[in-house]
C-alpha cells in the first residue's frame, strides 16, 4: 500500500484513476491542477504522484520539476493523451519515475505504481525545449517504443530498428541521435537497399583519386563525415557477404581506410541501422553473418506497422495537415469529414505512415481539404496497391450503405474523443470543426464524455 496522489483537470480520469488505486488498496488524494497538487504535498508525505502533462496553468512537467528539490520527493508517474517522442524524452530527463499514455489499462497503472514505491535517485533538471514532433502516436506499442529510444539514446551502444518500409525507422533513428550525446555531431543517412553493392563500399568508406574508373577526385566515405556523430544504415539486411565482412571490421577497430589508400583514420560514430527483413531469418539462411548480427544489436527497438494502430490516424492526419498548412502555404486544411476518415482507417497502409502522407498530399492539393469521400477513394486506388485499397473502398461503401450518416459521424466523434482521452478542445481540432459545434454534436447523439 502507498500514498498516491492523483492530478488530472479531467474528472472523470482523475476519479477512475484514484478508484482503481483505492481498490487495489492504496490510499488515494486527488487534485485538479498543479495548485491543488501544491497543497497536497505539503501535507501529506505522498510517496507516488501520477499527473497529467498537459493542464490548464502549470502543466505536469513543471509540477516535476518543482519537485526535484524535495529531501524526499515522491516517485511521479506522466499521463498524457498527446504521446510523441519528445514529451517521453522531456519526461525521462526532468526525472519522470514512468510515462503513461491515455486511454490507459487500469492494470497498466496499478503496476507501475507498484514499481514506483521502490525510491528513485534524483536527476538533476535538464529539461530541452520540445521541436515539432518526429514521431506521434498515443497507441500503446508506440508508448513503448518512445522509453525504449530514451533509454538508450544516452548510451553508445549500437542500435538495430525493425520496421516495415515507410513505418518511421529513420525518424526513429534521428530521434536517438538528437537524443543523445552526439547530438551536436553530424547526423548520416545512408540507404543501403538503394546503392548498388559495388558503390556501396567507396559510399561509406571513401575513395582516393584513381581508385576505380570513375574516381577523379578523393571521395570522403559517410564514416568519416559522421565522426563524433551518428551514421544510419538503413535496410542493413540489403547487403552482400563481402560488404558486411568490411563492415565488421570497421565495428571491430573503429578504422576507415578508402579504396585506393594505404592511409587509415580512426573514426568515432554511433551506428543504428535499421531492416524490414528478419535478420535473424537470414542469419539462419547464411545470408547475414551472425557476427555482425551482435555487433549491430547492442540494443532493438521494434517501430510498430500503422495497420496495428489504426487508432492513431486520426492524430497522424492532423499531424500531417499541420505541416502540409505550412508546406503549402495554407493557414488551416479542414478535415477528415467522417466518411474519409472511415475509408482511411479501414485501409491496410501497407506503405505505412509514408503512404498515408503522401495520400493526404494527394487529396488535399487535388481539392483543398480531406472532405470529398469519391476522391479519397479514387487517390487510395490510384496511389495503393490496387487490391487493397479496392477492398478498403467496397468495405467502406458496403459500411456506408448499411449504416446511416448520423451513426457514422457519431462512431467517428467517439473514435476521436477517445483518441483524446476526452478532450473537446483537441477532438474539434482533428475533426475540423469549432468546440461548440462539437458540444452540440455530442449532446445530440447522446455521447457519454465520462464528465459530470
């Protein structure tokens, strides 16, 4: 049993949260805001504090932060509905004890606040500014992806991402870089599936005058451009025996010598390479030497396929709309309406996030906003893999034909209520439309909000 206090503006979250806390046996306080939280902690000796980020006034990283003076300071476990790479990253470094994404499972909480009673060491406060997010997602499986890329950003370790084409590993790889300790070193992308294997060498370890056919001039490999950085070799799995024999080499001494040179030059850079292919599947073929397997895995991390968190399109297309306001030079980009966003989540994406971009593009240059369901099937036929997206329109006219527009829209406000724990003022956002409107909407169809 522990003394746990609850912050959440949100009624409803704050007391199911407090509820299931108290069921489990805790004893249970609760606060409306940072203030509140303030008079709590003077009094009672709390030895977990499980807070909101995002609230009115101070938010929930600032409450943490006023913390990491305290003798004693409870454990605090973060709580947000708007989970990106860099709100677990700001999290980690104030000294967040855990991170917790919103909706979230009862089971999920009372065992990290079990884990939490164990005390903590102090971080000191280094709290970076957050940029425009990388990589959004509230989706549990994105949720762990964002700890394990803040646990291992700070170390030197080599880092091998899994991940379907167009799912994000690059990002992800910039993410570990910009979170690391060479974040002030050059960061260096290097396709590896895209290169044929007999430039691939002189591309990565560079090239004296005279080397091959076409060397007129010294070529400096992507090794030494990245010294005391990063370089990213995606799509590692792409690669032949005889590359990967000089690629170990180099993880084994940290030495770049060019073709055509006798001169080597130590080199210091943090490798990540990423692969949509089973590597452990080609160890087992001969394809890919086990050696080099381990040197590369010091640490995996898996980016999950947008098919398997289809709940977060709703986010990514606002994500999305926003840059594209600014790539296109539009100040607001309306949409989803309802029967796009339902043609959408039924789609398969097997591109990935990349495909779902680049079909937002599409529809929003061809007709200014995501509103027009013919032409969001016409783009996801013309741009997708025929089959599928063919199958996603039938299913979606099939859907449309046997449901009314009114039940749409509402399951639609209630897919995004979720997405956003609730929030009104976020879910009229994604939806496009204005906060009171969404108001009216919700007291018409009768939709539970979960608030009193």
């Amino acid at each position: 049993m522990a003394r746990v206090l609850v912050v959440d503006d949100d009624r409803a979250i704050r007391e199911s949260a407090a509820l299931a806390l108290e069921k489990a046996g805790h004893r249970v306080f609760r606060a409306a805001g940072a203030a509140e939280a303030r008079e709590v902690l003077a009094e009672q000796a709390i030895a977990v504090v499980v807070s909101d980020i995002y609230m009115p006034g101070e938010d929930g990283l600032e409450l943490l932060q006023s913390l990491a003076s305290r003798r004693n300071r409870p454990a605090v476990i973060l709580m947000t509905a708007r989970g990106t790479i860099e709100t677990a990253t700001i999290a980690a470094r104030v000294g967040a004890f855990d991170y917790l994404a919103k909706p979230f499972d009862v089971a999920a909480l009372l065992a990290r606040v079990r884990a939490a009673v164990t005390p903590t060491e102090d971080v000191p406060d280094d709290r970076p500014v957050a940029p425009e997010s990388m990589i959004v997602g509230v989706h549990s499986s994105m949720v762990e992806m964002y700890k394990s890329m803040t646990r291992v950003a700070p170390l030197s370790v080599p880092v091998l991402i899994h991940g379907e084409s167009g799912s994000g590993k690059e990002l992800a790889a910039r993410a570990i870089h910009m979170y690391g300790s060479r974040a002030d070193g050059p960061f260096v992308p290097i396709n590896c599936g895209a290169i044929p294997d007999t430039l691939l060498e002189s591309e990565l370890f560079g090239a004296v005058r005279g080397a091959y056919t076409d060397a007129r001039h010294d070529r400096r490999g992507a090794l030494a451009r990245g010294d005391h950085g990063t370089i990213f070799l995606d799509e590692i799995g792409d690669t032949s025996p005889s590359f990967q024999v000089k690629l170990l080499r180099f993880l084994q001494d940290g030495v770049v010598t060019p073709l055509g040179s006798e001169k080597s030059i130590a080199v210091d850079v943090r490798v990540i390479a990423a692969t949509h292919r089973n590597v452990r599947e080609l160890v087992k073929e001969g394809r890919f030497r086990e050696d080099l397997f381990f040197r590369l895995a010091g640490y995996e991390i898996n980016v999950p396929p947008l098919r398997e968190r289809a709940t977060d399109i709703p986010l990514l297309i606002d994500h999305i709309c926003r840059r594209l306001g600014i790539e296109l030079g539009r100040e607001a980009i309306a949409g989803p309406s309802t029967a796009v966003l339902e043609i959408l989540q039924r789609h398969s994406w097997p591109g990935n996030v990349r495909e779902l971009e680049q079909v937002v593009r599409r529809i929003v240059i061809d007709s200014g906003a995501l509103l027009d369901v013919a032409l969001a099937s016409r783009v996801l036929v013309s741009m997708s893999s025929g089959e599928s997206a063919v199958n996603t329109m039938v299913e979606s006219v099939d859907a449309v034909a046997l449901t009314s527009l009114d039940e749409i829209e509402r399951r639609h406000i209630v897919t995004v209520l979720e997405a956003v724990s609730g929030n009104q003022t976020r879910a009229a956002a994604i939806l496009g439309i204005e906060r009171n409107t969404l108001a009216r909407k919700i007291k018409r169809f009768g939709i539970s909000t979960g608030s009193s």
